[in-house]
C-alpha cells in the first residue's frame, strides 16, 4: 500500500494593500518556508495572527501549503 511522506510546509499570508485606480482592491502575499511539519493549524493561525500585527495592513486570509512525497 502507498503511504505519504510530508516533505515540506509552507505559511502563507494575504494582505490587502490598498486599492487600485479603479477601486479595486490590491493584495500582497507573504510565504515563509520551512514551517514545522507537525505544528497544528491553531498554532500556525495563532502565528500568522501574531506577523499580521507587525503590518500596517490588514490579514486577509492565511494559507498551509504541504509538499507530499508518495513512496510505495
């Protein structure tokens, strides 16, 4: 049977920048790597909550993103 190996993880947070000449909405993304492969999605909200401070714009959304190997 084949099983999967989490190889990498990924943080990511959505930031609403300002808006453009039209008034729509701009947003920027900022990725860090190498987050824990274990750590629970509480723990990285509770993380990207505490970054999200540290910007003058606001957190829109934040993302997990894990990397699988599949051996068999």
């Amino acid at each position: 049977m084949a099983e999967t190996m989490i190889l990498d993880s990924k943080l990511k947070i959505l930031f609403e920048i300002g808006l453009n000449e039209k008034g729509e909405p701009l947003y920027k993304a900022k990725t860090y790597n190498n987050i824990d492969k274990n750590v629970t999605a509480d723990k990285l909200f509770e993380t990207a909550q505490a970054l999200g401070q540290l910007s003058i714009y606001p957190v829109l959304g934040v993302e997990r993103t894990d990397s699988f190997e599949i051996v068999g």
